[in-house]
C-alpha cells in the first residue's frame, strides 16, 4: 500500500541552513563586484548558465519520457518537474548578465569591433541589444513550455483526463525542437563568443549532452534523499537503476561529442580552432582537461558499470554528486581561459557563488515538491511505474 503522497514538508532548520549559504553566495559575489570584478562575472556566468541548463535539462526528461511512450519514468516525474521551477529564478540571472556583457565579451565594444574585420562581419548577430533580446526570448520559450507541461500533468491529478496526457506528448515534441535549437544558440551566445574568433559545429550538442546529464544526475540526488527520509515505497529500486543507466549512457554522448569536436578540430588544423585546444590541454589547464574528463565519463562510467551499483543508493548519490561537479569543471574550462592567463585558479571567488547557487537550487526544487502530490496519482501510465498503486488511486 501507498500512503501519503502529498505530505512532504522541509523542516525549517533546512531553510535556514539554506538562507546562510545563499547569503553567503550573493555576499561573495558583491564584494567581488568591487575587488575582483573580472573573475566574479567570470564565475557568475559558469553559474548562471549552470543553473539554468539544470532546469532546461529537466524539461527535456520530461519531454523524451513524453514522447517516448515511457510508463517506468511516472513515479519519478514531479522531481523533474520541480527541477524546472527553478527556470523563472535563472531568468533573473539572466537579467543581471546583462551589466556584466562589458566585462565579458569582446565583441560588446564598439572600438574593438571597428579594428577587427571578423569580428565587424559577425556583429550582425554579437551585438548588445540582439543579445539582450535572445536572452529574454531564450527564458520566454523555456518557461512556457516547461509551464504548460506541469501545469496539464498537475491538472491530470484532478480528473484523470487522458486528454492531458496527449496534449503534453505534443507539447513535449515542440519543447524538444525548440529547446534544442534554443540552448544551442544560447550556448554559442553566452560561452562560444567569449573567443569570438573561434567556433564550433558541435559545441551546442556538447553542451545539450551536459546539461541532460546534469539533470538526471540532481534528479537522483533528490530520489535518493527522498528515499532516505521514508518514500521507499513510492521511489523504488527499479527507478534508481533506470536513471542509473541514463546517466551512464550520457556519459558516453558526452564524451562522444567531447572527443568529436578535438576530432574536427585536429582534422581541419585551422589555427583559429586548434588555438582553442592548445590553450587547455598544456600548461596548468593540462590538468583541469584531465579532472574534466575523469568526472564527466571516466569515474562515473566505472562505478555505474555494474548492474548493482545502480540499485546502490549511496553509489548513485556518490555518481550524481561527481556529474554535477564534473558540470561544473567542464563550464570552468571553457570560460575562465578566455578571461585570464596560462594558470586556473580557485579560491572565494568561485567557492562561495556555487554554495549559494547549488543550496538555493535544491531548495527550490524541495519547496516546489511541497506544493503537489509526490507523484502523478491519476497519470494513465502510472500503473507501468507503480503497479501496486491500481489498488489504491480513487
């Protein structure tokens, strides 16, 4: 039997555990607006884009499960859900992005425009108010279709409706279309055009294998803590592995379009590509390549390999967390070259804005939790994900 699904509160000494490092991470962030402002929007823009591909990533799980058909991915879907909540808050980043794009890019001064031939001929698309513009209209597309999706899937708790779901596999199909033409474009806006003068075909589906990678990993961090604190019954073994093997598998499409992009860019042998690549991978950048490719497919291929390290709550935890910082280390390598010199660096500065970035994300997503039912109680599939649950749903 199901007991309750809709009972699930935060206990309050969380939030204000919480409230102490988003504190934190904003406090940072200030006084490096005045000691340190390079290196703060530097860091702002890993997190910006962070947060924002993590509640992107978790409309596209939606989405596929939608369109595939998929009855096993029921139970879990209103973390999900509550992962693209977060969307309207990244939105807000997206907003203080725009006093940083002086500091930023390149291609935002006119001076250095006018003196450059490649840059002049890409300002048709690399200007300001073109920029500010696709930013608002990127979050306009992602939140509303992220909104319609929770909103028929809540509203199917009601009645039942089947219509619900049909309408959510066609919503599913534009979000996937527009999603990822969206965050490819976005990802060449808000990282690609750090270097102006280099490019690649792939980096918006590098950055697409990331961010979904990111997102089933922080979807089974919140399955396994809500396991942990009494939902066994509702998040079961079965779900765990499930994730398991999709995280496992974009290790791989990651890595696949990782080794992809050197491919191209070995091949061609253009010196304003492969300058890209020789900057990283010599140096003290040598260094942070490797731990980028060891915590984004090496270590989590490895420990999720075995059929029972799937059905392991504390190996999943343990693989999730390193995706997510492995997300967080492949960002940083492809920001922070393009602002500083030959050496990485690691201090406050990049520290404190990812405490307060990442605690505020789960608090967002356990705050929406509380607001619906657990699981989608009247979803026509729900039976393939819970069969025990026929006998209990009204």
């Amino acid at each position: 039997m199901i007991s309750s699904v809709s009972n699930f509160k935060i206990l309050p000494k969380i939030t204000r555990f919480v409230a102490i490092l988003g504190l934190l991470g904003l406090v940072t962030f200030i006084c490096g607006l005045f000691f340190a402002p390079q290196r703060i929007w530097a860091n702002f823009l890993i997190n910006f884009f962070y947060f924002t591909g993590l509640g992107v990533g978790a409309g596209f799980l939606i989405a596929i499960q939608y369109v595939a058909n998929a009855g096993w991915g029921i139970a879990i879907r209103r973390i999900p859900e509550a992962i693209t909540s977060t969307l309207p808050f990244a939105a807000v980043g997206g907003l203080v992005l725009i006093f940083g794009i002086h500091t930023l890019y390149e291609w935002s001064h006119e001076a250095v425009v006018a003196q450059d031939t490649i840059l002049l001929e890409k300002s048709v698309w690399m200007n300001e108010p073109l920029f500010i513009a696709r930013i608002i209209g990127y979050f306009v597309v992602w939140i509303l279709l992220c909104k319609f999706l929770v909103k028929n899937s809540v509203k199917q708790d009601e009645d039942g409706d089947v219509k619900y779901t049909k309408r959510n596999v066609r919503n599913s199909v534009f979000f996937l279309i527009l999603g990822i033409y969206t965050f490819c474009l976005a990802s060449i806006d808000w990282i690609m055009s750090l270097q102006p003068h280099w490019y690649s075909t792939i980096f918006g589906w590098l950055n697409l294998a990331s961010v979904f990678e990111s997102a089933i990993a922080a979807t089974v961090i919140v399955v396994v803590i809500l396991r942990h604190i009494g939902y066994k019954q509702i998040f079961k073994t079965v779900h765990l592995h499930e994730l398991g093997k999709l995280m496992m598998a974009f290790c791989f499409f990651w890595v696949y379009m990782w080794v992809s992009q050197h491919m191209l860019i070995w091949y061609s042998n253009i010196p304003e590509e492969t300058s890209y690549y020789i900057f990283r991978h010599f140096g003290g950048w040598g260094s942070v390549s490797f731990v980028n490719l060891a915590l984004n497919w090496l270590v989590p291929f490895l420990m999720l390999l075995p059929r029972k390290t799937k059905e392991n709550d504390k190996v999943m935890f343990q693989a999730a967390i390193i995706l997510l910082i492995g997300h967080w280390v492949d960002l940083y390598i492809m920001i922070m070259p393009s602002q500083f010199g030959a050496e990485p660096m690691l201090g406050i500065w990049e520290i404190g804005p990812f405490i307060g970035m990442i605690s505020g994300f789960f608090w967002l997503v356990f705050k929406s939790l509380t607001k619906h039912n657990l699981i989608p109680t009247r979803d026509p599939y729900l039976v393939e994900s819970l069969p025990e649950f026929e006998a209990t749903k009204s």
